[in-house]
C-alpha cells in the first residue's frame, strides 16, 4: 500500500505567507480526516504520522511558495521465521514506512496566490482574493515611504479616472508589516482615508501581499490579476507612459468622455476665450475659510488628528488645503470665496493674490 497519487490537486486552503508549522499543521490534519480515501487503516492519528521537513523546506518559484515534507507513516508486518523446528517460537514483527500521499517519500505543496486573506478596517468586509475570480482586479500597493513620494502619481491619477467595465474590481492595500503594535492608531487613521479614495483601502499588518507578489518595501507597487486568479500585471515603482496604456487595455477600461462645453464666463482674470487656449482652474468656496480651520499650513489647525479629519470633511477647508501646496505651472487659476487670517484680515472675491499669504499657486 503506497497511499494515492495527488498531483495538482486542491487539498487544504494554505496562503503563501503561511509559517511552515501552520502549513504542516493543516496537512497533518487533512490526512488524519482522509483515511478512506488514502486507504489507511480506520482511526488514524496524528501521532502516526511522520511529517518532517525536507532539505529546501521552503522554496519560492515565481510567485509560488513552495514546502516540501517527507511525509510517512509506519505500518507493521509478521515476519516468518527461517526456522523449520516445530518448536514454538514468537512471531517477530517488523516495521516499514509508507509514503502517506504519493508514490515517494517526498510531498510538494504549492501555496496559492489567491489564499491571500486581509481583514477589513472596522465593518469592512475582510478581502479574500480568491472570491475575485471571475472578474479582473487590480490592486494599488502603498505604504510609509512611497506614500510620502510623488512614485506613482500618473498610474494613480489614471486609474482613478477610468470607467471600468461592470464586475472589474479595484483595492488599495497598505503595506503596514512590522507596524502590529501600532494597529489601533493605524487603523483609526486609515478608516478616515478610506471615506475619501475611490476604491476600498485595507492595510496589511502581515506584509502578505506584498510578500506574495515579491515586491519590494518602499515603492508604489500595482498587479493586475485575471480572471482565472493568475497575475496579468506586476510592477513596482509607479508605471509611467506606455505601461498605462498597457493596463488600461488589460482591464478593459476606457478614458472619461469629455464634459460639455463652459458657457461664456469672466472671473477676474480668466474668461472662456483665455481658458479655451489654456487650461484653467477655478475653486470655488462655499464659506468664509477661517485660517484656524485648515489643517497641515502654517498658523492653521493644530488640534489632534481626530478633528483635523473632521474640518477636513468641510469642502470648502478641503479646497483651502488642497490649494496650499499646489503650483499651477502650466495652467491659470482663480479661488471664488473669502478667507479671514488669524490676524482678522478678510481675504474675499475671485483674486487669488488677496489669499495668497495661505493659498500659493503659481500662473494666471
């Protein structure tokens, strides 16, 4: 009895970021509830089992992880004395390994991509990327460093203005391994950016996706996974030029048609004829903006990052903050509102210079 001949075969979810001691547990564990189906004798334990780690226990192909066992159990046999005497004599016994799965002593399990497992932030559902199946994914890889660079931006920018096709799915995955005892502090935090992108934000403490993918710490990563669950796109270090066009034609998707034309305007400077030739932008404050209300600026708000967030969820504060740090180096820009400082001064109207002491954006 030689147990059976596995090859290909689905056997137990493992994911690749799995320790070997959860990988061999769960073999052992579904062997001991297979005994038909091996062949072995009825009531097998665990204790009868010789699973050990082979030679390269570990050994990474591409994006599969690979373990290899030495995978055995002892079955017991009489063996028949040489003697022909009629005397009476014991039976010895004696005891022979047998492979447990397979015609060798040595088992492959391959750990499956699309076992990857992140919970969700708060009461968002946890992501199990093999229930995407069936449809295209992709999925935008960020963490400490690169979210502090501008690595990324153009992919970023595109994938947010694309119109998918019906079913295609994408996520936002913070890479956060190393960070579990910060968990509560980075959770809180990142539940209050995912209110504000486009597709939903989970954070891995684990640093399984990025392991998984073989990608490497500190850089804007994206991948593309088909329909059948297998990596279609993998890059890291923000994919620029023709690489954009190359994943908007993976997954199937299509630039925004362009909006109606302005009717005639005039806002200070800017009027339809300029903005027809050049590109404008124009900001408009539904409020008076108070310089105390605008987290992140010099003399702005300095309160925890709890009620930052919640200022930051009034438009017009948004608008004020974004417009901080942005230079329009190529286009002309006006800001329609008013703005009072800390020393009492209102700013108000559609001259960007009266704001400027807070609001820099060059051109125009």
């Amino acid at each position: 009895m030689a147990g059976i001949n596995l090859s290909r075969t689905h056997l137990f979810p493992i994911a690749p970021a799995d320790p070997p001691a959860k990988v061999r547990h769960e073999f052992v564990s579904w062997i001991a509830s297979h005994e038909a189906e091996l062949g072995l004798a009825p009531g097998l334990t665990t204790s009868d089992l010789s699973i050990e780690p082979a030679d390269n226990f570990v050994v990474n192909q591409e994006l599969l992880r690979v373990y290899r066992f030495k995978q055995s159990y002892p079955i017991s046999f009489v063996t028949l004395p040489a003697s022909e005497s009629s005397e009476e004599t014991p039976l010895p016994f004696s005891m022979l390994e047998i492979p447990v799965v397979g015609e060798g002593a040595l088992l492959t399990i391959e750990a499956d991509p699309t076992e990857i497992v992140i919970e969700g932030l708060g009461d968002q559902p946890t992501l199990r990327l093999a229930e995407l199946k069936g449809h295209h994914a992709f999925f935008v890889l960020v963490g400490a460093h690169s979210a502090k660079s501008k690595e990324g931006e153009e992919i970023n920018r595109a994938l947010n203005r694309w119109i998918y096709p019906e079913g295609t799915t994408g996520y936002i995955i913070g890479d956060a391994e190393g960070f579990g005892l910060l968990r509560d502090k980075i959770t809180k935090i990142m539940g209050n950016f995912a209110e504000e992108v486009r597709f939903p934000l989970y954070v891995d403490f684990e640093g399984v996706f990025m392991q998984t993918f073989k990608l490497p710490k500190g850089h804007h990563a994206l991948v593309v996974l088909g329909p059948d669950g297998e990596p279609l796109f993998r890059h890291s270090g923000g994919v620029e030029g023709a690489g954009i066009d190359e994943v908007r034609e993976l997954l199937g998707a299509q630039e925004p048609p362009p909006g109606p034309e302005p009717p005639a305007f005039s806002l200070g400077p800017l009027d339809h004829e300029r903005c027809a030739q050049r590109t404008c932008a124009i900001a408009f404050l539904g409020e008076p903006v108070e310089q105390a209300d605008v987290p992140g600026i010099e003399g702005g708000f300095a309160g925890d990052d709890d009620e930052g967030f919640e200022r930051m969820r009034n438009p017009s504060v948004r608008i004020v903050r974004t417009l901080l740090p942005t230079r329009l180096e190529e286009a002309d820009g006006v800001i329609v509102g008013s703005t009072l400082h800390r020393d009492g001064v209102v700013g108000s109207g559609i001259d960007r210079a009266r704001v400027e002491a807070f609001v820099r954006a060059a051109g125009g």
